[in-house]
C-alpha cells in the first residue's frame, strides 16, 4: 500500500510538471507569433514609406 500511495504522489507530481511546460511551451509560441506579426508590420510599413 505504500508503494502505491508513493508512486500515485510521484505521478500526480509528473502530471503538474508536465501541464506546465505545456502552458509554457503554449505561452510562448503565442509571444513568438505575436512578436513575428508585429516585426512583419513594421517591415511593411517601412517599405510603403520609402516608395
């Protein structure tokens, strides 16, 4: 019975682990698209204004 309540604790802590480097990993490729998006428009804006 202990090795069970012990591994149960191990994996309820891995699960936890796990959903946040998902949201880390979700977070963060929403930063990097926003970043990207906003680069691009400065970019095109940069090139209408010099024609």
């Amino acid at each position: 019975m202990v090795v069970l309540n012990s591994f149960l604790s191990y994996l309820l802590l891995f699960v936890i682990l796990v959903a946040i480097a998902v949201a880390g990993a979700m977070i963060g490729i929403k930063l990097a698209k926003n970043k990207n998006a906003k680069m691009a428009a400065q970019q095109d804006d940069a090139e209408s204004t010099e024609e």
